[in-house]
C-alpha cells in the first residue's frame, strides 16, 4: 500500500504541474496497445467491466471483429519502470482518500510521445459513473496521441517528392512517410500508395465543383465517390472498379481539426465484378477560395491481417493536411 501511495503522490504532482521532457526516453509498447493500472478486484468487476466497454469494444467498420485497443491490465503495486515508459496509461486512483471525482489528462510524464490518463474516484461505484459519463475523454485523448505519433513520424520520414505534385493540384497536402509513393496524379485527382505484397494502404485525393447546396449529404458524397473511383481506380481485370459497398452501412460525421473542417465518411469499398474489399474513411472540405469540395479518401486491403491498426495509420496522415 506504502508503494501505492508514492505512486500516487507522484502521478498527481506530475500531472499537476510543467515538467521538461529533454530527458525522457521514447515511449514502449505496441501501436494499439494500452496499459490499464487498476486493483485486481475492481479490474475483474464493475469498473473492469466499463473500462473493457469503452476501450475494448469491437473496433467499427471492421469486417472482422477486433478490439479498439489492446488492454494489458497492472496492478498498483505491480506498475514499475517497465510499464511507466508506456505509451498509453489509464490510472485508476479509487479510495475514500479522494477529494474529487474526475479525468485527469497528462501527456509526456515518464516517457515521450506519452498519453496519461488518471481516473480519480471515491469508490468503485462513483468510478464506473464516471467512466461512463465521461469515458469519451478517455478515448479521445488515447486516440488523438496515436494520430499524432503518426503525424510526427510522417513529417519526420517524409517521402519529399509527394507534397509538392499534390500541393500543385489541390493547393494544399497531406504528410506522406517514407514507402509512399504517387501511384497517378491528373487536374483533378490524386493516387498515393503504400502497396506491399499482401497488404495496401493507399490514399486517394479528389475535387469536384462545389455546386450543390448541401455538397456533404451522405447521398451527395458517396455519388461523387463512385462516380471518380468508376474513373480512376480499375480492378485488376478488365470491366473491373473501385465502387462503395451496399452491403455494410455508411456513415457521415462532421469534424473540425485545428481549424480545418470537414465530413468524415465511413464504410467499405469493393471492386465490381470482383471480390476484393475492405474499410475506407474520407474528409470530404471545401477548397480555399470555396469553388471546389476537396476529399481524402483512406483505404485498406489488407486480407491476411488484423486490420485496426493499417487503418489507424492511414486515417491519421488523413489528419496531417497542410493548406500551401
């Protein structure tokens, strides 16, 4: 108990206060993967239970069931230097000791590119409340630190040649790291790619004339999808495209992301006349001068593998675009 508490003490005056992160070392741990420091019992309870709801639940517009996270469960008095280097941290501080019930987010405390979450609650009941009133800022922050390690390493491994040949058709591009390549590039639309033996992770960038009155209805977006892929992405053999799925459910959500804002679109591609197919996510925004709806467009085949992972990484250099 004596080590639980130092442990405490510590995390909340680090998480309470500036710190320098010259010295820390790079964060461990697998992309995905998520380190859950919480008592035994409350682990295999309520509070257990909930966590697992939020961050273990099947990750959406999967085909095949995969968990949104990768949890690995340390007690307190378990949680050593090992574990403290992790990448992702979720705290769970509960005790009649508490003075308040709330989500602490910290970021870099013993590690860096690092995401810190401490959950502080009076007792397991007053814990589960939170986590399931507020659990989406969990979430969120564990999310928004994978897409920025993305985004770093995009930026700091990136293919040159790229940016400029789309910056001169879109006035604008997103960071593309090293193995990307541009696969086709015309007036109007754009083929980067990340093809290796039995996987691919490609982006595709488009723009159309921003002439309807309501330009991001999921009708309006999915129409214009089909229509440019029909003309630009080919199947393998002859009378073969890249068309939206009707058998899996699309959705549209509106987002805005340092000041850039824009639909999300989600579902899942497949190749007419063919069987190939896998989950796609768009933005879909207006250009800079408003004549024209700008779309980047994330898919992933990838059928021999687990595929969470390939389309996190590819929906965050979605989220690396940079105006000219």
């Amino acid at each position: 108990m004596k080590k639980t508490f130092a442990i405490l003490v510590s995390l909340l005056s680090l998480l309470g206060c500036k710190r320098t992160e010259v010295l820390l070392p790079n964060v461990s741990g697998k992309a995905g993967e998520v380190i859950v420091v919480i008592e035994k019992d409350h682990w295999e309870g309520a509070l257990g239970e909930s966590v697992r709801d939020l961050l273990a639940k099947d990750c959406p517009y999967l085909a095949q069931k995969e968990p949104l996270y990768s949890l690995v469960n340390v007690t307190p008095n378990a949680f050593a230097d090992l574990f403290k280097v992790h990448r992702n941290i979720v705290f769970f501080n509960v005790g009649p000791d508490v003075d308040s019930t709330r989500i602490i987010l910290g970021r870099n405390i013993w590690a860096k590119p690092q995401c810190v979450v401490q959950v502080n609650a009076k007792d397991q009941d007053a814990a589960v409340r939170l986590v399931e009133s507020s659990g989406e800022k969990i979430a969120t922050a564990i999310e928004q630190a994978e897409r920025d390690r993305v985004i770093a390493n995009s930026i700091r491994y990136e293919e040159l040649g790229i940016r400029p040949k789309v910056n001169a058709v879109f006035g604008g591009s997103a960071r593309f790291p090293m193995g990307y390549k541009l696969r086709k590039v015309t007036d109007d639309f754009a083929w980067v790619a990340d093809d290796k033996q039995y996987t691919m992770q490609d982006i595709l960038i488009y723009r159309y004339p921003a002439t309807e009155a309501e330009p991001f209805t999921k009708e309006n977006i999915i129409s214009h999808r089909n229509e440019i892929l029909k003309a630009n992405v080919p199947g393998m053999f002859e009378n073969t495209w890249m068309t939206t799925s009707n058998g899996f459910p699309v959705t549209v959500a509106f987002r805005k992301y340092h000041g850039r804002e824009f639909a999300e679109t989600r579902g899942y591609w497949e190749v007419e006349n063919d069987y190939m197919g896998g989950p796609f996510v768009s933005q879909s925004f207006y250009s800079k001068d408003g004549e024209y709806i700008i779309v980047m467009d994330a898919f992933v085949y990838a059928p021999k593998f687990d595929k969470r992972q390939y389309l996190r990484q590819v929906e965050s250099i979605l989220y690396s675009w940079e105006w000219e």
